[in-house]
C-alpha cells in the first residue's frame, strides 16, 4: 500500500469539497484508469469552454447573463485543471524522486 505521501489526488471533491484521496500500488486498477478517464474528460471540457469563451468575448452583443454565465464555468474548469495539474505534479514527483 502507498504511504499518505505517495496518494493520488483524485479528479472530484467528497463531502464538503474536500479533497479525495487514492492509496494504491495498482496504477492500472480500476479506480486510478477511472480517475485518469474523468481528468481527461475535464481537460477536454476545459478546451471546449476556453474555444467558447474566445467566440464570445469577439461578440460586442453578448449579454451579462451570458458573460456570468462562462464566468462561472470557467472557474469551475480552471479548478479542475489545477487539480489534475497538482495530481500529476504529484505523480510524477513520487515516480521520479530525483527530479528537480
């Protein structure tokens, strides 16, 4: 079993949006493709959004409700991206120790 120092940050939040936590030598188990699968999908939603939201912002007539709107979907993808970000910086610190 991993040490608390070697888990894997994992792609959702649990209760009260506190972190969830992996501990597993089985990089290939069901849970860790799992993890890898959905922190995809949130890469790729995230380059959907930021496509969208280029498209928007060249529209002089794009309404508030709209700009809240991406506003508020853009923060949410930003935040799964610095959590896949710091779960694969984690990653690969704890594969490679002797890496700078």
């Amino acid at each position: 079993m991993t040490t608390q120092d070697e888990m894997r940050l994992l792609p959702w939040s649990g209760p009260e949006g506190k972190p969830c936590y992996l501990s597993t030598d089985d990089l290939g188990g069901y849970m860790s493709r799992l993890a890898d699968n959905i922190e995809a999908v949130q890469l790729d939603m995230a380059a959907a959004l930021l496509e969208e939201v280029s498209g928007t912002l060249d529209n002089q007539d794009t309404d508030l409700n709209d700009l809240r709107r991406l506003v508020h979907d853009l923060t949410g993808a930003l935040r799964d991206v610095l959590r896949v970000a710091a779960s694969r910086g984690h990653l690969h610190a704890v594969s490679d120790p002797h890496r700078i």
